[in-house]
C-alpha cells in the first residue's frame, strides 16, 4: 500500500506509537477530562492526580501498551463487581496464535463487547487483542475521541449523505484490510449497525460489503485475507434492558423519535456499571471455508453476501449460552410451561423480580407496562427462538 494511502486513514485509525505520549498530554490538559477525573477523586488537587497519571504512563509506549496498563485493571474490576465471571471458548480457533482475526459479532453493549474480548484474549496468551469501529455519534468531547483512539479505536462517520457514506466505507474498508494484513491487528465490527433492541441478532449483508470493498477480486478473495470469525456474545442480564424498553415506547408514541446524545451517554454508563450476571463469549470456526464453497457454486454477489449473512447468523446463533431466564421468558410470552425442565421456581422468582425492578426504572409520562414488559421478556426470548432454529 502507497504512503499516500497509508496517510488517508489520519482521520479515523487509532493513534500510532510516536503520537502516544501527546495524545496523553493532551487529555490530561483537558478541562472536561480533569473534570471527570476530579469526579473520581474529589479529595486530590489536580497537579496531584495528574502527577500520578504521568507516573503510571512510564513505561507506555503503544497502545496495546496502554490497554494493559490501564483498561485492563478497570475491565477486571467491572467483571469482578458488576458480573458473575466472563467465560471464552475459542477451541475453534487455529493452534497458530499468530493469525490474526476479524470477529464479526453480535452487539450487546457499546463499550464492553469488545472491552472484554481484549481481556480474554490477552488472558489466553494471544498475542495482542481487538481495534473496533465506534461511532462518531458517541465521540461528543474531545477528550473522548483521544481516549478511544489510544484504546485501538478507528472512528466510524455517521449521519452522513450517501455519496459521503460510501466514500467513507470504502475508507474504513481499507483501512480494516490495512489493519488485519499489515498493521497485523485483530479487528472486531458488530454484525449490524446498533444493537438489535429486542436481542433478534441478525447480520446486515450491507456489513458483509463495506468489510469487502478494500479487498480485491470476487467477493470470496476480498474477504478471504479478513479471516472472519462469527463471535457469539451471551449475557445472563442485560443492564440496559430498560432503556432499550423505553425507546421502544417512545418510537410507537413517536414514530419521529431519535435518541440524543444524553441517551448514548445513558447507555453507555448503564451498560458499564449495571449488573451482568453470567457472561459467555464464544467463538467459531473462520467462515473461509465455507465462502469458498458458496463461491464455488457461482452465486452472484447479492446471493453471495445473503448466503454468507446467514452463515454468520447460524453460526451465532448456535453458539449462544443459554441461561434460565431465556427459558423463563419464552414461558412467559406463550403463556404455558413447556421449558420447565430448564429452571427452578427460584429462577423463576428471581427473573420476576428482576424484570419489575427493570421496569420501575423506566420513567414516562404513559407508561404502557404491559407493551414494556412484552418487549422485556421477547429481548431475554430472541436468543433461545434463534438458538432452537439453529439446532434444527
């Protein structure tokens, strides 16, 4: 790739090595930083806090770096209070821990899928862990944009024209390609642009091409160099449940309605620190193999990408941990008892109450708890539905 390319990705890769140590000085000399930091430490002057920052920064040089040093012990603090444990199962995976990855998964939470799938990797001795993709739409200070950048971000552009969107896909295309083949970084991307609020994981074909598009040759041979991994993300409790309850409301009251920037701000920070109970990550086979089977059939490209969406969703599907409550709330919706056999009265007890302190969160003016408590229930639902059709 020419140096020219290289330098077109500027505006959107994570920070490179050399341009650590401003990037951090920078965000201490933030004033909405130092805020949120005085926050954490109201006791402590600020010469004093950042004296201790630079201290611990010694010694960091790359990113990677970085995520050790500081996002690690705050992932682990958040598994150990806010979780029951974070499970991995990546037996299948190669042996060669030198291959590098793009895993496509489905999205429960805008900070901490991929947060805890660089925990997990470094745990099990890979050898560097995950860049993502985050919306420029959350990036509303400064000192946000820096922090996720020196966290492996690149950003993704939103809200924007369609001749802008596709100039910008094809840049992120390239520069995930620039990323896995050359930089030899693990990417991860969500299989869908947002979460899907009701937990139905279903992957955009729309994905599938932005991914394709700095590759060359048949759709087979762009993707083949990505190494495409299908990662199924499993949560017990899903913190934001609520809100995902609430804008569901407020779109059926409001067919207009689009969330502000407090409301992402909202999801995150619930997202962060809200109760998780078991959490499972699971990891499939690369789906090369079977591209170059659909390929070998001579599908056409829109057949190709729709083949390979349903690939990746089957996968997914298949892989999802499976808890009580998923069984609870199907009972729940079909109103009888078929999956009985899968929980205790005491799940069952425990799930209720759960799902009415959830929906004693949720504040408006109409409050339609029968419609919130449906949509509650078919979120915890979906999983279970998808996972008995993938074992069909």
């Amino acid at each position: 790739m020419k140096e020219e390319e290289i330098s077109s990705f500027d505006e959107i890769r994570p920070y490179e090595a050399e341009e650590m140590k401003q990037a951090f000085n920078d965000l201490l000399n933030d004033r909405q930083f130092s805020l949120v930091l005085k926050g954490f430490a109201p006791w402590l002057p600020k010469s004093l806090r950042n004296g201790l920052l630079k201290l611990a920064f010694t010694g960091v040089k790359t990113p990677l770096d970085f995520q050790l040093r500081f996002m690690k012990p705050i992932v682990n603090y958040i598994i150990r209070k806010k979780s029951d444990g974070v499970s991995f199962d990546e037996k299948a995976l190669p042996r060669d821990k030198s291959l590098r990855y793009t895993f496509v998964s489905n999205h429960r939470d805008i900070v901490l899928d991929s947060a805890f799938l660089d925990v997990l990797l470094v745990n099990h001795d890979y050898p560097t862990t995950v860049e993502i993709g985050i919306g420029d739409n959350l990036l509303i200070y400064p000192w946000i944009k820096r922090l996720v950048r020196m966290n492996k971000a690149f950003v993704v552009r939103r809200s924007l024209t369609p001749h802008e969107m596709i100039k910008s896909s094809q840049l992120m295309s390239k520069y995930i390609h620039y990323a896995v083949n050359t930089k030899k970084e693990n990417i991860w991307i969500a299989q869908r642009e947002g979460r899907a609020k009701d937990s139905d994981d279903r992957t955009q074909e729309s994905v599938l091409k932005m991914l394709a598009m700095g590759g060359e040759g048949k759709p087979y041979e762009q993707l083949a160099d990505l190494n495409i991994v299908p990662l199924t993300i499993s949560y017990e409790y899903d913190p934001c449940d609520y809100l995902k309850a609430k804008e569901f409301q407020q779109k059926r009251d409001n067919p207009r309605f689009k969330k502000s920037r407090q409301d992402d701000l909202d999801n995150m920070r619930v997202g962060i620190f809200g109760y998780k109970g078991r959490v499972h990550y699971h990891c499939a086979a690369p789906v090369n193999a079977r591209m170059k089977e659909l390929t070998d059939k001579n599908m056409p490209k829109n057949d190709f990408y729709r083949a390979l969406a349903e690939q990746i969703d089957s996968q997914i599907h298949a892989h999802y941990r499976i808890y009580p409550n998923n069984y609870i709330a199907l009972d729940r919706l079909n109103g009888d008892n078929a999956n009985a056999s899968h929980y205790t009265k005491a799940d069952e007890e425990r799930f209720n109450q759960y799902l009415e302190g959830q929906l004693a969160k949720i504040e408006l003016p109409d409050k339609d708890v029968a419609f919130l408590t449906e949509r509650m229930l078919t979120m915890y639902a979906n999983p279970l539905r998808n996972w008995l059709k993938a074992k069909e």
